[in-house]
C-alpha cells in the first residue's frame, strides 16, 4: 500500500510562495515534478520531487521507488546530453524540508566546486532573469520530447 500522502505547511505538497521563490516548475513527470532550481551556479541545476509526500525512499513501494529513480535518471540524462554537463551530482537531504526531492547538479570541469561537494545553499546565489528561465524550461521541455 503507498504511503504518499499530503503533508500540510510541506512547501512542495502545498505549492506555496515558499517553494516558488525557490524554483519553477518545469513540467509534471511520471511520479515526480522536475523543478528548475533558481539559483543557477551550476548550469541547468534541477530539482526532481515526488508527488505527494514520504520523507524517505524506504516509505516508497517498489514500483513508485523504480519509477521516481527513473524520472531522476531521466532528467539526469538531460543534463549530460543537453547542458553537457561532464559528470551529475545528486543530493538528497531533508532535514528541514523532508519531502522526498533529489537536487540534480550538473558539475562542468572548469567551472565552481569540480572534484568537490556542491554547495547546497550557496551565499552568493547566482539568480537568473526571467529570459533565462524560459530558455532553460525550454531546453528541459524540448529534451524530454525527444525522451518520449
Ligand atoms: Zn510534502
């Protein structure tokens, strides 16, 4: 029996300002919703969250846990085949916001943290415009296309 459920004051369950000051949707998955991260020091850096909420991959079946992991591969594969990203790092963490979310941070060979740990949540955040958000929601969209 599945253990999702609705959370109250759960910013990804309520879809509240919180979480929108934070990311924008790109578009709904097969089990998740594939998020851009606002803060976009690293190129094309993603947020997969299930819908509905558990706070931890054990309280998933096995079918939604091999259809969450498979939307995060998805988007992962977007990120080394369409923003050429050298390498994918995943963060799964929840102490605060325990709602299952994977952060998908596409890490490029010369650029910041390299061969370390990114930041989670950097000081000097690198925001982006509001062009710049439609293109990379555009490139995520047109990339998932092609997926489908
Ligand atoms: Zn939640």
């Amino acid at each position: 029996m599945s253990n999702i459920h609705f959370e109250e004051n759960c910013f990804y369950c309520e879809h509240n300002e919180i979480q929108k000051d934070k990311m924008s949707e790109v578009r709904k998955l097969d089990i998740s919703t594939l998020y851009l991260n606002h803060d976009q020091t690293h190129r094309g850096r993603a947020i997969v969250a299930l819908n509905g909420h558990v706070n931890e991959i054990f309280e998933l079946t096995e079918t939604e846990r091999k259809r969450f992991f498979d939307d995060v591969s998805i988007v992962a594969s977007i990120l080394k085949n369409t923003f050429l990203a050298d390498k994918v790092n995943y963060g799964i963490y929840g102490d605060m916001v325990s709602h299952l979310h994977v952060h998908l941070v596409p890490k490029y060979k010369d650029d910041i943290d390299f061969g370390d740990a990114f930041i989670n949540n950097p000081k000097d955040l690198i925001p982006i415009n509001e062009m710049q958000r439609a293109k990379l929601i555009e490139n995520f969209n047109d990339a998932l296309e092609k997926i489908k």
